[in-house]
C-alpha cells in the first residue's frame, strides 16, 4: 500500500426483499461516493436484498401455516431474490463498479441450486469480480437460511489500493479465519456485519490492531416499517439493525463513525505511513509470528 486513498463504509437500507431496487439503491449511492472521490465502497451483510435477522426467526423455523408461521414463503421470496453468480445482476453490480472507477464491495445473499449463502463481493474498477467469499458459519438461527462457506475466498486480492480481503459478522471471531488474511498481507480489512452492539466495536478495535490493518467494519440499518407487510415480523423495537459502522486505524482508533441509528455515508483517508509504522512493533505475519512453530493450513 502506497500513498492515501480515501475510501467509504455505506450504511444503507436495502429495500427488503427487492433485488433489482436495492441495487438501483446501490448504483445511486455508489455514484454519490464516486463523486465525493473514494475509490472504495463497502455496503452491509447481505445488503442485496435483506438481513434474515432474528426478528422474524421464529417463521424461519417453522412447519406450518398455523400462527407460527411458515418458513417456506418467506425462504422461497428471499432465495427468488437472491443473486446468481454467474447471471445479470452479478454482472450489473460489475458495470456499476466500471462505471464509476470504484472497487466496490457488497454483502450478497447468493443462490446456488435451492441454497442460499450469504456472500461478500468484491467487484474492480475494471468491472470484475475480484473477490468471491461465502460466510464459513452462519451463526446461530442463520443456520436456517444459509449454507456453511468454504475456502474459496479466504484470502486478499492485488489492488491500486492496496491488499484488501475481508471476512462476514461473527466469522471475523474466528482467530484462523483471521491469520489466513494477515498471512495473506491483508491491509485494507472488510468487515460487513449484522451486529449492531457495542461489543461488536471491541473486537473491531482488536482486529485493527491485530492484524495492523485498515478496518472497514459496515453494519446493517434496517427499520421494522420497511418490511413487506407478509414478512412477519416479531414484536419490538422499530429498529431491525441500528447500525454502527466505522473505519479504524491499524492502531485501532476511529478515523470515522461509529454511526448509529440512521443511513449515512462514513468517509476516510488511509494513509499507508500509519499502516508502516504500526508494522514496527508488530507484525502479525512477518517477524512477529514465528513460522518455525507455528502454520496454518487452508484446505
């Protein structure tokens, strides 16, 4: 990584469960970012086209048509939204990037066959995709949504920008998950998620400093009233995600946000000298990390 390159997290709402209008969304957001100069947008967890939060788990799980709801209505109307890869909206969201001469990165839910993963994308200036990583472990009642990712991604990707990679929500806990990306050289860290507390901020904190990289941690902000009215939702709060995205320094300070509780565009430089400097000291995958002891293994 060279020089400073200014980059985006964008706290958006998709319009549930309407591919074609959250990416006619994303295409007027990723111009406004172009136009303000980043080269780099990331959007939320499975932006395209909602987050299966737990407000309406209860009807994920279910058998019936009884008042506990019925899974499969709801299954069939995400996974018939979802993205094909290959297929035209893949390929849209790839001329949307070339257009506007920015890397852009997005959470996917994507279909393939009758499964549904949830997937982050990453798409170049020149209109390819780059980078093509499914979540490894969908977390707790996403397990009834999605299937179990594999290796395929788990790595960084050769940019203007620099070495960017990233892993989804709660994967980034997982410590080899992490050290596949340090040992990859990973300097720009994506992190989409769905968790919106304060605890989430913590582990981003680390994780900067950890891997001594540049954190993009973009969450979901979802309102209950944007919902179809057939999508059931649980009773609560009008909030379905609130939000916090934030871009962090590879000595885990804030450059951006967080920013809670509304849509919004979080805007920072990251300058390689930081990224230098704090490499000094700590090296997660170079003379910090003892290859004669230790090693991972990616099958």
């Amino acid at each position: 990584m060279e020089g400073v390159v200014k980059v985006a997290c964008v706290q958006a709402e998709p319009v549930a469960f309407e591919r074609e209008a959250t990416i006619d969304k994303l295409e007027k957001l990723v111009a406004e970012v172009a136009g303000a100069g980043a080269r780099l947008a990331l959007f939320p967890e499975t932006f395209i086209p909602v987050y299966p939060s737990n407000r309406w788990v209860r009807y994920l799980a279910g058998w019936s048509g009884d008042d506990s709801g019925d899974a499969r209505d709801v299954f069939a109307r995400l996974a018939q939204q979802s993205v094909t890869i290959p297929g035209p909206d893949s390929d849209r969201l790839a001329e949307i990037a070339r257009t506007h001469g920015v890397w852009l990165a997005v959470g996917a839910n994507e279909l393939e066959r009758g499964t549904i993963y949830n997937s982050l994308l990453v798409y170049s200036p020149a209109g390819e995709l780059a980078l093509h990583h499914r979540k490894l472990m969908p977390t707790n009642h996403e397990r009834l949504v999605w299937g179990l990712g594999d290796g395929k991604g788990l790595e960084t990707v050769t940019t203007d920008l620099g070495k960017v990679g990233g892993l989804i929500c709660w994967e980034n806990l997982m410590p080899l998950a992490r050290a596949a990306l340090y040992e990859d050289g990973v300097e720009i860290y994506l992190a989409p998620t769905a968790d919106d507390s304060e605890d989430w901020h913590d582990s981003m904190k680390h994780i900067a400093r950890e891997s001594r990289a540049f954190v993009l941690s973009c969450c979901v902000f979802q309102r209950a009233s944007s919902y179809p009215t057939d999508v059931p939702l649980a009773e609560g709060d009008e909030l379905v995600g609130g939000g916090g995205s934030a871009i962090l320094a590879p000595d885990g300070s804030y450059l951006a946000g967080p920013l809670w509780n509304e849509e919004g565009i979080l805007y920072a430089d990251l300058d390689s000298q930081q990224l230098y400097k704090a490499r000094q000291r700590f090296d997660p995958a170079g003379h910090y990390s003892r290859p004669d002891l230790l090693r991972l293994e990616i099958r």
